[in-house]
C-alpha cells in the first residue's frame, strides 16, 4: 500500500530524486577542465603557439663531379717514332722525352705499365727530362715488371717524363733481327 493515499500507485516505491544545484563556481571549474584538455589535445597533437611565421628558400645550386684525363703529347694515344728505336744492339739505351698532362679536374697519382712480348727488353720510366746520353739506365724494376709511380699529377699539371728502353748487354744471339712490340698505359687515380 501506498505510504500516501494521494499519491498514486506507481510512485509509490520509487526514491526520492535529488537534484543538484548548479552554481557559477561549479561552471567556471567545468570551463577551465575543458580548456586545460584542449591545451594537451593541441600539443599531443604537435600544434604550435606562434602567431607568426616565416620561411625561407634556397635556390638550387649546381653539382658537378671531378673528371680524370690524362694526354700523351697533347694526344689520347700517341705512337713512338724514329730510327732510334730500331737496330738496338746489347747494351743500348734509348730515351725519348713525353709531356703527360693531367686535363682531368682532379689532382690524380699516375702509374705507368708496359705490356707486350719483351723478351730481354726493358722500359723504364721516370717523370722529369731524360739524362744527357750516354747516360745510364734508369732505377729501379723495369714497367715490363711492374707499374712504375709517377707520382702526384695536379688537375690540369703537365709533366716531362722520361722514357728509356734498355736492350741489356747480356741478351741471347736469339734476339737478333726480331721486333718487340709494346703498349705503355698511363693510369690516374684519384683517391677517395
């Protein structure tokens, strides 16, 4: 039964509702919880404060890459000439000067190598001009052997360099009357 007749039944058995009170307080305290949530949304979100900004540009620019040549004589491929290179007897020594030049961009460390049938004959190089003859060989192993360093060649540098061809004094009488063929190939490398 009902705890008041004038009330009807279906109220009967509910509780009493409360209602709160809003106050300007409880307002402010709401706005200001939104507001700080927004701040930490914006900044998760890598948003900026500034009111100005500003950007600049750079034009861009040319790049170019170093270039490695090197000329014989003002040539790419050059050939040896004359009688002096003919008729060698044991014991001779030709020498003919070459001007080598780096037109490459870069500064470039030149070898020499010689390559062809060789039998006894040995080509030495050396950068500089050739001794006055009758001079002796020059140093070291023969380019027939192994390359010979000419060293550090500057972009754009041009050099003398010797080149002497050696038939040695002990050579066998099998030699006579042949011909020996032989490629002398200048190298430059730069260094990384």
């Amino acid at each position: 039964m009902p705890r008041n007749s004038c009330e009807p039944r279906h109220r009967a058995h509910q509780k009493p509702v409360r209602r709160t009170a809003i106050t300007v307080g409880g307002m402010l305290a709401s706005s200001a919880a939104i507001a700080g949530a927004s701040i930490v949304a914006v900044v998760a979100a890598g948003g900026t404060y500034a009111m100005w900004t500003s950007a600049a540009t750079m034009s861009g620019g040319t790049i170019s890459s170093a270039s490695v040549d090197l000329t014989v004589n003002n040539q790419s491929s050059y050939a040896l000439g004359g009688a002096a290179w003919s008729k060698l007897l044991p014991g001779d020594v030709v020498s003919q000067e070459v001007t080598l030049e780096n037109t490459g961009t870069a500064a470039s460390t030149v070898t020499a190598e010689t390559s062809g049938p060789f039998g006894a004959l040995l080509v030495h190089l050396a950068r500089g001009g050739c001794p006055a003859p009758p001079a002796a060989p020059i140093a070291g192993p023969s380019s027939t052997v192994s390359p010979t360093d000419l060293g550090v060649f500057a972009a754009g540098e041009a050099s003398v360099v010797c080149l002497q061809t050696t038939m040695p004094a002990g050579v066998a009488d099998t030699v006579q009357g042949t011909g020996q063929d032989f490629t002398i190939t200048f190298t430059a490398a730069t260094e990384s």
